[in-house]
C-alpha cells in the first residue's frame, strides 16, 4: 500500500480506502464490519469514510462499536462523516435536513462524536451544496467545528468548483479554516467533473480528492448484465434508484470488453477500474465499498494491477469507456 497527501495537508492516505455507504447496517452487521475494518487495516488501509446520513446514523454506529472493539491507537487511522442530509426525514424538522446551516452543523457534529464514539473526527464534509444558505454562513461554522477541536480538516462533496472557489475565497478572506478536499463520484463512466471541472483548483488552491464509487455501484464488476443479481447493491431496498445505471445495455457491452482486456493483464474487471482510478494522480484515496471480506480482499487486489496500466493500456481503456463517460 502507497500513501498519498492529502491536498495540500501534511495528512496522508493509503491510496485505497473503505467505505460504508449502503452496505453498513444494510448488508454489513457489527462482526463482519469489525472483520472488515481489520482485514483492511492488516492491507495497510488507514482512511475510513462514513457519513451521518448512512442507515440513518447507524453505520456510524457500527464503525465506531468496530473502532472502540479493535483498539487502534487513534493516531493510526482517519475517519471522516459528511454532513446535510440529516436523519430526521419526516415531520417538520426543518434544520434537521438538507441543509448546511450553523444550527444545524453545529449539532450535527456532536451527534456524529457521540455514535463514532471518538473524541474528534479527522475530515468533516459537506454533503451537498445548500443553495439556502449563504456559503459564508457555512464557511464560519465549519472552521469554528475544526477551531472547536471536534474536526480537523473539512471539504465538500459533489460541490461544483465555482462554490468550492468561492467557499475557500470566503475563509482566505476572513482567515478562516479553509475547504482542503472534495469528494466526487468518479470512476471510468463518470470523469467530467474531476478531470475538467476541477482542473484549475489543484494547482491554484491544492484540492485534495477523496473519491468514490470506483465500481459505478457494480457496474464495472460485470455482474449487472444479466439483471439485477439478489444480495447486490441494485436490490438492496431504497437503492431502486440505480437500477437503470447498472443495467445499461451499452455500458454493460463496455464492460465486457473490459474484461476481456483484464484477463489480457492477468487481472478483473473490477481491479481494473479501481486501479484506473487510482492511476489519477489528483487523486489521494479511492474509497472502495465491500459487503463480504472476500468482495473486500478483491478490491485490495487493484494494488497488483496498478502497475500493469501503461500508457497503452490507458490508451485502451479509454477508447472502450471515453465515449460512453460523462
């Protein structure tokens, strides 16, 4: 496992990371999430990503039940929530949700702590853009979280790069904690936004990227072209959403080639598109998702196929996957 800086922060990440969005309370209980965290750990992973929106606040539960059992020294590892969506869905709390407010921040944070059971959290994030509320008010509050101790860095996720600019224009001004990373969706479908939209703010403010869904939520494992397989992503309950994605005819035809191109290389599909994504240079972690430990000790095998993308090679996958990207 390699190690990456963070933007422009002195913190590093393994090049490759675990996430727990869907799978955490979903289809990972507290035995196999343990199990999991520690068998990539024992890989040299040392970045977690979570969020407070994930089963409603109960993977991070489980993450934090999972920390407090493996007794890791604090200093070996880095965690991270995201914020806006809040998990109050119903009834008329409207500060609660889909918003990026002080009031809401604010308290967010400490319920964050208290199901993590951790005594700061290493990177905050903004789940969301909130069009409601004036970015300064949310630059503030962010940088008073990492002022407070409860934080340590914070960024944004799915923000456009005119509001990223904006919001560190905001704390450069009022010398304020500034926005260090975002995290975008990218993998081999879905490259717009980090390769071009963002391509200015690397060199001029030192964006850090962590990204995800380097499978397309399974897309790019292949097993989506024949339907949509009980026990995946695409069948868990509220996840309907993706179906259309997944089961996309010429994207599946893509993958496919894909694979034939992997088997050239002595690898799978899947190791293939998590080590396209990592190839980026931009790029500090790729934060995989897993629902089994053999799913999870797969993914890990991307390492060995990183290597493996010459020039050539990237020069083949793009001419199978770029006219299908976004």
């Amino acid at each position: 496992m390699q190690y990456r800086r963070l933007g422009r922060s002195g913190l590093q990440l393994s090049e490759l990371s675990l996430g727990s969005w869907v799978t955490y309370h979903n289809q990972v209980d507290a035995g196999a999430a343990r199990e999991m965290l520690a068998a990539a750990f024992d890989a040299g992973v040392n970045f977690f990503d979570n969020a407070e929106a994930y089963a409603r606040g109960q993977s991070e539960v489980l993450m934090g039940q999972a920390f407090k059992a493996l007794k890791w020294p604090r200093l070996n590892y880095v965690v991270s929530t995201k914020f806006f969506f809040g998990l109050d869905r119903e009834g008329n709390g409207v500060n609660r949700r889909d918003t990026l407010n002080r009031k809401y921040l604010m308290q967010a944070i400490d319920g964050s702590l208290a199901r993590m059971q951790l005594e700061h959290i290493d990177l905050v994030y903004c789940h969301r853009p909130d069009p409601n509320t004036p970015i300064d008010e949310t630059v503030w509050a962010m940088s008073d979280m990492i002022r407070a101790g409860k934080a340590l860095y914070w960024g944004t996720s799915e923000w456009s790069a005119a509001d990223i600019r904006t919001a560190w224009d905001v704390a450069e001004r009022h010398h304020l904690h500034k926005p260090l990373m975002e995290q975008p969706q990218y993998h081999l479908f879905h490259r717009q936004r980090v390769e071009r939209e963002y391509a200015d703010l690397y060199g001029d403010i030192g964006l850090g990227l962590t990204t995800w869904s380097p499978l397309a939520s399974g897309l790019l494992t292949g097993k989506y072209r024949n339907g949509v397989p009980e026990g995946s992503r695409g069948a868990v309950k509220g996840m309907g959403f993706l179906v259309d994605g997944l089961t996309d005819v010429a994207k599946n035809e893509a993958v496919a080639r894909l694979g034939e191109l992997a088997r050239e290389l002595g690898t799978g599909v899947a190791q293939l598109a998590i080590a396209w994504c990592a190839k980026n240079p931009r790029v500090s972690t790729v934060i995989m998702g897993a629902s089994k430990l053999e799913q999870l000790q797969s993914n890990l095998a991307a390492l060995e196929a990183l290597p493996k993308l010459t020039p050539e090679v990237m020069a083949r996958i793009d001419k199978i996957t770029l006219p299908l990207a976004l």
